[in-house]
C-alpha cells in the first residue's frame, strides 16, 4: 500500500507550452545566482523562437500547483538524453543536473 505521506512530495512532470514561456522563465530567475544578464521579455520571446524540436524537449515539473523545476531532454532510437535537470530545493536554493 502506498504511504499517503509520499503523495505531498510528488512531482509531476507536464510538457512545457508555447503559453508556458513566463513559467519558464521564471523558474530560472529564481535562482539565486542567476545573473539577470537578458530581460525577461528577451527571455521568453527566445523561448517562443525555438523550432519546435527544441520546443518538444522541456518539460516543466511541478508539486500541485507550483513550478518547481524544469528539465530538458531528447530521445534518439533507443537513447534518451538529458539536457539539463533544474530544481528547486528549498526556497531559493538550485540543484541543477
């Protein structure tokens, strides 16, 4: 039987959107140490340019209602790869794989 305890710590993961680009953005501004080196606008008019090869890798991961991280992979025959894997922690904290 399934601990219902285990249920508050899932995450799921939901492909990202073209309508997704400000979470997707703000997920990664949250980070502490990301250097607001581009606008956010700049930021999410990038997102929305990417060919849609790109736009089918990211996947936001969320815990109920909360972004709480981001990831990005690709397949290619029997192999899956991943770009990057961005989660938040606690708060402000950022593991990224």
């Amino acid at each position: 039987m399934l601990d219902p305890e285990s249920n508050r710590n899932a995450v799921e993961w939901k492909q990202a959107r073209l309508e997704d680009a400000a979470i997707w953005v703000s997920v990664t501004r949250r980070s502490a140490d990301q250097m607001p080196l581009e606008s956010e606008e700049s930021q999410i008019a990038r997102y929305k340019e990417e060919d849609a090869e790109q736009q089918a890798q990211r996947y936001l991961l969320w815990r109920d209602d909360t972004p709480v991280g981001r990831l990005r992979f690709y397949a290619n025959g029997d192999t899956a790869s991943h770009h990057y894997l961005l989660l938040y922690v606690f708060g402000n904290c950022r593991m990224m794989i």
